[in-house]
C-alpha cells in the first residue's frame, strides 16, 4: 500500500487560482449587495 498522505506524490493534481476565486467572490457579492440594496430603495420609495 503506498503512502496516500505523502504530500510530494500530489503535486499539482487540481489547479487552483485563489486571486480569480476572490475577485469572482468579491465582484459577486459586490453585485448581489447592489442589487440588494437598488430593490431597498425602490421598496421604500413605493411604501412612502
């Protein structure tokens, strides 16, 4: 049985780009708060 857990055996088996995971995280949440927050505003101009 080989050793699974040997971190030198998993070199690069799933890319990962951290700087593109949080711009997408940023700019998704940054778009949903504006959203968010348009329908707030046009909600209390329609209650008022």
């Amino acid at each position: 049985m080989e050793n699974v857990r040997d971190p030198r055996e998993h070199v690069n088996e799933e890319p990962r780009h951290d700087l593109m995971d949080v711009m997408a995280g940023f700019g998704g949440m940054l778009g949903f708060m504006t959203v968010l927050f348009a329908a707030a505003v046009i909600i209390k101009f329609i209650i008022s």
